[in-house]
C-alpha cells in the first residue's frame, strides 16, 4: 500500500467534502496533515477527528484567495511540523449562470478561488520544496478539464487554467525534483451531488439520468479521490507529473450517454 509516513502534506479546502476525504487517507498512510479552509469551524473538526484516530493533523483557518493569510498559514504549517513535502490544491467554488448574465465579480470570485488561490498556495509552498530538494502538488480540476457544461464558464476558465499551470510548472521543475499533477473528479459524493438530488422533481429520474451517464453506476465518494491523491502525493508516483489523471467512473470516456443504465 502507499505510504506517506513522514510527508507534511497540506490539504486546502479540507472542511468538507472531497478535501475530508483525501485528509482521511493522507492521515491512514502516515502523512501529517494540515487541514487548511476558510471555515475555521470546519478545519477544527475534521483535524481533531484525524487526531482522535490516530492521525498526526492540525487545523489551518485561511482564505486561499487571500495573499497575506496564504503567506501566514504556510509558515504556521512548517513552524509546527519543520517540512512541506506536498500539497493539495482542493479548495475551490462551483458556479453557474449563463455567461451573459455573469457580473465581473462573480467572474472574479471563481477566478481567484478556483486559480489564484491554487497559485498562491503552490507559490508560498516552493521554498520548502526547494529545500527538501523534492515536493509533489496534486491539483484538484474537474472533468471540466475534458468537456463543458453551458453556465461553466468561469468554472471552466479557472479549471482549464489550473491544468495549464500544472502542465507549465511539471515542465519548469522536473529537474528539481518537484511534481505536478492535476486529479480530475467525476461526480462525487458531496454537497454538489446532494444539491442536484434535492433540487430534482423526481428522484429516481435523477438516479437513473446520472447511472446512464457515469458507466460504473454510481457516484465517486471522497476517498476514492484521496487514493489516488495519496499516490500522487507519495514516493509511487515519482516519475508522474504533468499528468492529468481522471477518476470519473468512466464518464468522459463515454461518448453518449446510454438509454438505460
Ligand atoms: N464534488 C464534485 O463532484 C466535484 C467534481 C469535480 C471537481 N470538484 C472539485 O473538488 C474540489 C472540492 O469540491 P467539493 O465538492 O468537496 O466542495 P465542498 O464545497 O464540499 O468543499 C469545498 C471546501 O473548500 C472550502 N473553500 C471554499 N472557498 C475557499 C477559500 N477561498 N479558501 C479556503 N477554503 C475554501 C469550503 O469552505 C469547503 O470546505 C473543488 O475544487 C471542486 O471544484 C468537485
């Protein structure tokens, strides 16, 4: 099994959902963890439930599209723990609205969310790369990344950017020991996926609308996304970067959707 025992790996956006997920399974394979998201509450709960499974974690409160709190969480992550081996660009905001009804500041917001926050973060996280003489970024995109949705423009605009500079810096440094990578979820077991059921007329239409599009039948959950973020993360995966790697269940290989699930 991969191991991470000894990296100090920061997850952004670890509150909730996907970002739990991987958390959990960095914790499980000996990484320390920090659990970094805006929501303070949140970080605080889900880094005393990894310590209280035996899990070496600490809770980050910070904005990743904010330059000063960026700054201040990497430094407090390496005065705790000495060492920054990887890091987990997870945080990021969906939205949806017809491209010519978008204000520029909603444009804005998933812009330095979903892209700036991820430079940010990779930024202030490359002196302790250089330092190790090694590091590995793993960059949550989106299916996105393969095929749009209408309404996903800024959304995809951010995501297809983010696989851009995951590409550009895999390249600028290989030779330094550093990798990068982006991890593309299909449809996961979040807040996303309970909105679309509750926002459904009909359930079981729903259910069967997404089986016929995803061919293993079913939604992701957030620990399948934190395995393969874990071997991304780990010693495994040394001669992987620039990749972009899906875990969809099969739905952008699909080129229709099938009648019946
Ligand atoms: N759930 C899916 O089906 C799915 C599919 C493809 C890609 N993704 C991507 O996975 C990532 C996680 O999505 P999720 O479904 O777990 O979402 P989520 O809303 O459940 O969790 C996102 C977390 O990020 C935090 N966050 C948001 N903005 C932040 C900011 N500015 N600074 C710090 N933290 C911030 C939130 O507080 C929350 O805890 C996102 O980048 C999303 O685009 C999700």
């Amino acid at each position: 099994m991969t191991t991470l025992t000894g990296k100090v790996v920061i997850v952004t956006g670890a509150g909730s959902g996907i970002g739990v997920g991987i958390a959990e399974v960095i914790a499980e394979r000996g990484g320390a963890v920090a659990v970094l998201d805006r929501d303070a509450a949140s970080a605080e709960r889900v880094a005393e439930k990894l310590q209280t499974g035996g899990g070496e974690a600490i809770s980050v409160a910070c904005d990743v599209s904010d330059e000063g709190q960026v700054a201040e969480a990497v430094a407090q992550v390496h005065e705790r723990f000495g060492r920054i081996d990887g890091l987990v660009n997870n945080a990021g905001v969906n939205f949806v609205k017809p491209f010519d009804e978008m204000s520029i500041a909603e444009w804005d917001r998933v812009i330095s969310i979903d892209l700036r926050g991820t430079f940010l973060c990779t930024h202030a996280c490359m002196p302790h790369f250089f330092a190790n003489g090694s590091g590995s970024v793993v960059n949550i995109a989106s299916v996105h990344t393969q095929a749009c949705l209408p309404g996903a423009a800024s959304y995809d605009a951010a995501k297809w950017g983010v696989l851009g500079m995951t590409k550009a810096l895999a390249v600028e440094y290989a030779s330094r020991g550093i990798r990068f990578n982006c991890l593309s979820p299909g449809l996961i077991d979040t807040k996303i996926w309970q909105d679309i059921q509750a926002a459904a007329v009909d359930q079981e239409a729903c259910l069967a609308h997404w089986r016929a599009n995803i061919p293993a039948g079913r939604v992701g959950t957030p620990r399948e996304m934190g395995q393969v973020a874990a071997f991304l993360l780990s010693d495994d995966a040394s001669y992987v970067t620039g990749a972009n790697l899906l875990a969809d269940g099969g739905m952008t290989s699909q080129l229709i959707s099938r009648e019946h699930a």
